[in-house]
C-alpha cells in the first residue's frame, strides 16, 4: 500500500514538474518573439497582439480591417448607383401626366366650307393635364417626347335625306397627314367616324385636326360627336 503512495506521489510531482518546464517554454519563446529585431513570418496575422493575448484581440484584424473596408466601399458604389438609378427614374417619370380631350362647341350652323383646310376649334376642353393643348389653335404640342395615343371623333347632319352629306377630316403632325375620316353620299343625311392612331412625338412636336377645304360639319354638335382626344402612353428619353 505505500509502495503505491510512493508511486502516485512520484507521477504527480513528474507531471508538475513537466507542466513548469511546457509553461516556460512558452515565456522563453514569448520573450524571444517579441524581443526578436526582424520581421516576424506572420504574413497579415497580429502576432504581438496574439502572445499579449490581449482581451478582445483577433489575430486576424489587418484581414478584417480590409475586409471591412472593401464592404464598405461597396456598399458606397452601390447607394451612388443606387441614386443614379432614381434621377434617371425621375427624368423618365416626371411630368408625365399628359392628357387632353376637347370637343367642338354647341352650333346651329355648319363649320365650313373653306376654300382652303382649316384646323378645327375644338374649344370646349375638359380635360388638359400638361397644358399641351391650345383651345385658342386647336394644336396640341408635346410638352414631352414619348409615345401618345390620339384619337379623333367626327358627326355631321345635313338635316335632310336628300342634301349632299360632304365632309372630310384629317389628322396632322407637324403639318403631315397621318389619319383621315371622310364621307360623300346622298345616301343618308347624316354619318359619323372615328380615328386613333399612335405617334412617337418629341418635345414640341405638333398635332392637330383640319378640315378639308370644300367640305363642312353640320349639326347636333350637342352630343360633342366631333372631339379631339390625345394622352401620354410612356415617356421615352430624349436623344
């Protein structure tokens, strides 16, 4: 039984012994790092950092540091692309409420003939948002480039199934023909027509509706069967 005391006294002062000597071999290798005068193989690692075992201390922080900084360099690229984005946005979007509808006024007379076209007064307006349309011209003008959508409804009543029923209207842009309504029959006294187009417009484009020369609108002006109707489908960028 004391042989076995003996023992367990003797592996216990060997371990002691073994962790005195792990320990100071640390402090010595401690010691001669820090004290060393050249550069330490530690590639981007804090290596004082690491033996100090300093609290809250990573021996990766120059890593982290870049890491860190590249983040954040990024995300400043990303809000002034970001801001980028939405000024183009606002160019495209803004001021893109545009739409118009006016109609000719109650008459009991016919507009025309002319001996020469004549755009149409379509005065009474009941919608005008953009202000593109002239009521005193009968012109709408693009405040914006873009694609617009217009549309043109024409009535005529010459009040008698045997008078001549003559007329012809055409759409216009920039002084060319792009739509035409027209009717020339004894067969009816009256007799109605619709056009809608597309067009690409830009800025200070002009549109507007003429009557023919020689030809006349008649009657039951009322029920504004003769209008002039145009809108902004989408915005497209200026070149």
């Amino acid at each position: 039984m004391k042989l076995v005391e003996v023992s367990a006294l003797c592996l216990l002062g060997i371990l002691s012994l073994c962790v005195s000597v792990e320990a100071g071999m640390f402090d010595i290798m401690k010691e001669a790092a820090l004290t060393y005068p050249g550069a330490l193989p530690c590639g981007n690692w804090d290596c004082d950092c690491a033996f100090k075992r300093q609290r809250g201390c990573c021996c990766a922080a120059n890593d982290m540091c870049q890491l860190e900084e590249h983040t954040f360099m990024r995300m400043v690229n990303l809000w002034q692309q970001l801001i980028t984005l939405d000024e183009n946005l606002s160019e495209l979007t803004d001021n893109s409420k545009i739409a118009f509808r006016a109609s000719m006024p109650s008459s009991s007379t016919c507009f025309g003939p002319y001996t020469s076209n004549v755009p149409i007064p379509y005065t009474s307006i009941s919608l005008n948002d953009g202000h593109g349309y002239n009521p005193a011209l009968g012109v709408f003008t693009a405040p914006r480039t873009g694609l617009y959508s217009f549309a043109l409804s024409v009535y005529s009543n010459v009040g008698s199934p045997t008078a001549r029923l003559y007329h012809q209207v055409q759409l216009k842009k920039d002084g060319q023909v792009v739509a035409c309504v027209w009717e020339a029959n004894r067969e009816d006294q009256e007799d109605s027509g619709t056009q809608t187009v597309l067009l690409s417009l830009r800025r200070g484009n002009q549109v507007y509706v003429e009557l023919f020369s020689g030809r006349m609108l008649c009657g039951n002006t009322d029920m504004n069967g003769n209008s002039f109707t145009g809108y902004l489908l989408y915005p497209l960028a200026e070149e």
